[in-house]
C-alpha cells in the first residue's frame, strides 16, 4: 500500500504538470487506481486484503473473518434456538463486541462493493455482467439457503431443539416479509433547487453600444419604464444623419418627380418607404440605448460597475428586475421521482434553504412543468456549479444537465423568517404516501435497469 500511495503521489504531480495528451491521461489513470482502489479494497479491513491482516494484528485477534462468522454462530444458536451448551470463540467482552462488530459490517460492505462491480462490469459487458450477478446470487443466496435448510433439518446440535429453531426461523422469515411487504413506512425524496422570485425578466440591451453611465445603483427599488443605464454607439448615430440625409434627398426628389409629373414617381414612391422604414429603425436602436426597466422590482446586477466603458454587443446580459414581494422555489426532479409528483401522491412539501437548514419552509401549489427538460434553472445545481446534479461534458454550458429532469415549481407558504434571495439554493423534500419498502425497492431496481441497460 505504502508503494501504491507513493507511485499516485508522482502520478498526481506528472498530472499536474501535463497538458492533456497520452502521459496526461496515463498519469491520471495511475493516480486513480492506486489512490481510489487502494482506499476501497486493499487498505479496507472489511476485506481479506492487507487492511484486514493489519486490523486482526492490531485487535490481536487471528482468523478474524472466521471467527467472526463462528461468534454470529454462536448467538444465533444460544439466544434464538436455545442451544445449550453453546460455545462462543470469543474469550472476552471486548473480543465478542468485535468479532460481531466485523462480521455484521464485512458482509454489507461485500454485498455494496461487489454490487458496484457488477454494475460497473455491465455498463462495459452486459452479457459478462449478467453471468457474473448469476454466479453471486448463486453463491451469496441458493447455496447459503440449502445449507442452512439442510443444517434446520439434520444439524445434530439441534435435535433437543429442533422444533423451536424451526418455529423461530419461520416466525422471523414471516416478521421480516410482513415488516417489507405489508406494513407501510415514510415515504419521501429529495430534490436540490433554487429560490426564484415569481415575477422576474432578463434585462438585455436591444442595442449594441458602449455603457456610458448607470442612471440607477443596481439593487435598488425601480418603476416600470424607469431609464436604468444609458449606452452609447458612435457608428449608429452617423447611420442615423446619414438616413434622414438619405429620406430629405428623396422626399426632394420625389416631388420635382411630382412637379414635372415624371414617370419616376413611383419608384420614388417605394425608396421613400424604404429609406423611411430604415429611418425609423434607426431611430428605434437609439431610443433603446437608454435601457430602461420592463417592470416593477428590484434591479439585481451584481458588477456592473466595472462595466461603464465597456462595449455590450446586443443581447448582452445586464442583471434582472426581480419583484421581491413573491418567491418560488423551482426544484429539478429525476424521471426516477416524477412519477410521484405527476400521480397526485404527494401530501406536503417544505424546502430548507443552504446556510439556514434548520429554518422549515412550507411549499403549496407546486406545478410540474410539462416535458423533460436538459438546461437547469440555475448552474449553481450542477457539478460546475459546487452542486450535485451531473452536468454535460461535450459543451461548455455549465447549466446543461447530463439527462433530462423534470422542474417542478412551488409558491412559499406564509412570510417566513428567512432571507428569501432569487438565486438562493437548498433542497425540497416531498412527503409521500406511506408504502411498503419491498415495492419501493423493487421499483429502485427496475428503474436502475431500464436507465442504465435500457430493459
């Protein structure tokens, strides 16, 4: 392990130092198998690799796998069937406490990482994976049930008890299938989202131009049709000398056409509405390099400052005009969790805002905006964000989720006590009907399936 951390650490630096290329992608790869797979299974005690030898030192407990094994043995046999005398391998407390300890946590951490090979096997093999989730289920489960069935059946340390193992094996199967398929438990997902104010526009400059002064400080309060920043744009205004020119020559030249009564009227006639119409146009363009808002709000553009004297092609973002009154909280629920939603199955929902997770947010009237979507309602949700949501890699919009979602949109209940900010992150959780967790988990499954393997 000391040689396979050693060797990441120089891959790590040959990384760095790379441009992307056949060494940059080599060192990366090394990097990561000799970091990433050391953590999970060579230094991991929870398997039979190196960690595990340097725990049974440390513990000062040899064979621990095995003996681990033989002490749920031993329980098993004294507490539920009544085996007697039943002989643990265990010499003290302190031993017995790990021996349990490992023997309940080295069987769920096998069952998570060979699943996740599997799974990782079949994305790459499918016909290979499938053999291979054969051969586990055939090993972790038919083979252990026959021999514990055969055990219940002719064990000799059962014959006194043989009755009461079987009652009390049967018993538990049946608690456990009543408790998984029949008694119904809280059902809830989450979904990361974003705090958007319900009356909010995009403010852009329909003109090209160079800012030439903020006629209002950004964050501040503004009327709709309140002039907010002035632009300036040399070649338009000698565009626009050039066309009235261009209209008063032809208006002078339509009526000596008139005059004379030439046949050149009509033609005439049409230049004129052109260059009238390329008049008004122009007119148009320089009215609107005085930017002004579209509605009642706040006008949110966090640096424009820096931006006075600086050349803003048309189109360009200038911040929004938000109306602080209303919010909405525009959550981005996998196809996974939408079925929920779209069924009409949720009872409530309340969002906790990142900074203030302790602050419970009451959300009513949440709507789902019908059709898949792929660009999220703010990039802060995706991995180029610091958020959670996998984002695109064969473009640079940091706001292009890597598979459709489904955005669902709630109004905040009554005045809360916390900062409502357009732009604020946090996650909603969505309380469901109660149901079974065998279903939900056989849903999981076949959902998992039919995205990954299209089933």
């Amino acid at each position: 392990m000391i040689v396979e951390l050693f060797v990441a650490a120089l891959a790590t630096f040959v990384w760095v130092r790379t441009a992307p290329g056949t060494v940059h992608s080599l060192a990366y790869n090394m990097m990561f198998v000799a970091s990433v797979s050391t953590l999970v299974f060579n230094v991991n005690p929870l398997l039979r690799f190196d960690g595990y030898y340097i725990l049974s030192d440390l513990l000062e407990i040899p064979n621990l796998n095995q003996r681990a094994m033989g002490q749920l043995r031993h329980l098993g046999e004294s507490k539920l069937f009544g085996v007697k005398p039943s002989e643990g391998p265990a010499t003290t407390k302190r031993e017995a406490g790990w021996l349990v300890t490992y023997g309940i946590t080295s069987g769920i951490y096998r069952v998570i990482v060979f699943s996740g090979v599997l799974l990782a096997v079949a994305d790459r093999f499918l016909i290979i994976g499938i053999v291979m989730a054969l051969v586990c289920a055939i090993s972790w489960v038919t083979v252990p049930l026959v021999k514990f069935v055969k055990y219940l059946g002719s064990s000799p340390r059962l014959d006194r008890v043989r009755s009461r193992a079987i009652s009390v094996t049967t018993a538990f199967a049946c608690v456990i299938l009543v408790l998984l398929a029949v008694v119904p438990f809280p059902n809830s997902f989450r979904a990361p989202g974003v705090v958007k104010a319900a009356e909010r526009t995009q403010l852009a400059n329909e003109t090209a131009g160079t800012i030439e002064a903020l006629l209002v400080t950004p964050g501040t309060a503004v009327k709709r049709g309140q002039p907010l920043l002035r632009l300036q744009n040399h070649e338009l205004e000698q565009q626009l000398v050039a066309a009235r020119a261009r209209l008063e020559e032809v208006d002078a030249r339509l009526l000596k056409s008139m005059k004379d009564g030439s046949a050149d009227v009509k033609p005439l006639s049409q230049l004129r509405e052109s260059a009238s119409a390329q008049l008004e146009k122009l007119s148009r363009d320089n009215e609107n390099l005085v930017v002004k808002a579209r509605q009642d709000g706040a006008w949110v553009a966090p640096g424009i400052e820096d931006y006075v004297g600086r050349w803003m092609p048309r189109g360009s973002d200038l911040g929004l005009l938000v109306n602080p009154a209303s919010f909405e909280f525009a959550a981005t629920v996998m196809q996974d969790d939408v079925d929920a939603v779209l069924a009409q199955k949720t009872k409530r929902a309340d969002v906790r805002l990142y900074g203030d997770v302790a602050t419970k947010l009451a959300v009513q009237d949440w709507r789902v905006i019908p059709g898949g979507q792929r660009m999220l309602p703010s990039a802060a949700l995706g991995w180029r964000g610091g958020g959670e949501i996998p984002v695109a890699t064969e473009d640079n919009q940091p706001n292009r989720a890597a598979e459709p979602f489904f955005e669902v949109v709630g109004k905040f209940g009554a005045s809360p006590d916390v900062a409502l900010l357009d732009g604020r992150t946090g996650k909603i959780r969505f309380q469901l009907e109660a149901e079974p967790l065998l279903p939900r988990w056989f849903r999981r499954l076949w959902q998992l399936f039919q995205k990954r393997y299209q089933i």
